[in-house]
C-alpha cells in the first residue's frame, strides 16, 4: 500500500532535496499546512503540488479548507471530490450565476447561458 502519512510527505520532500518542511495547522477543525520553503524552482514548486495533493483523498482530506479552490488548486480537485461532486458543484454554479459574472473562470470553466440581445 502506498505511504501517505505526513511523515511519509516529509521524507518525499526531503529526497527531493528540500529540508525546509513544516506542518501546521488548526486544532480546532483538523485543517493542515504543508509549508515547504526554498523552492529552487517553477519545476520543483509543481512537483511539491502534486505530491501534496495527490495523497489528499487517500488521507481523507481536501485540497482547500477555508481558502478556496482558485486558479492555482483547480487542477488538483479530483483528488478529494469524486466526478459526481464536481458535477453538481458546476451544476450549483450554473444555476446560481448562468451569465458566469462572478469569479468567471475561477474553478470552472463554463459557458455564460446568456443570450446576445
């Protein structure tokens, strides 16, 4: 079975050269920091992405707690929703805002229902 412990996470990161690594996080609600720091690089920083939210689902957890998912997380969110969820959060979004004139393009990708005058 494939580690995903936080402990695991660090040695990863480790390997990959980077020894600055901390976790913090909030007592009350369960929500954890990864902080990793000295990326060298935009390859390095991608590939701290990936394996942070990659093991986000098998560890129970999501990719965004009181942050928001946002251009730079949307990416990852298969990870910690199922194709069922991101459906009906695009179908929320549809119903609630069909022009797409808040946040267009923030988490979604979709087309304004408007019809041109």
């Amino acid at each position: 079975m494939h580690d995903v412990t936080l402990e695991a996470r660090h040695r990863a990161l480790q390997v990959m050269g980077l020894h600055r690594v901390q976790t913090c996080g909030h007592l009350g609600d369960g929500n954890l920091h990864l902080c990793v720091g000295g990326l060298p690089d935009a390859y390095h920083k991608q590939a701290v992405e990936d394996l942070v939210h990659g093991s986000i689902g098998a560890m129970g957890g999501s990719i965004s707690g009181e942050h928001g998912i946002g251009f730079s997380k949307r990416r990852h969110l298969p990870h910690c929703r199922s194709a069922t969820e991101i459906a009906l959060m695009q179908s929320l979004k549809r119903s609630i805002d069909p022009d797409q004139l808040v946040n267009r393009g923030r988490v979604f990708e979709l087309p304004a229902n408007r019809i041109s005058p």
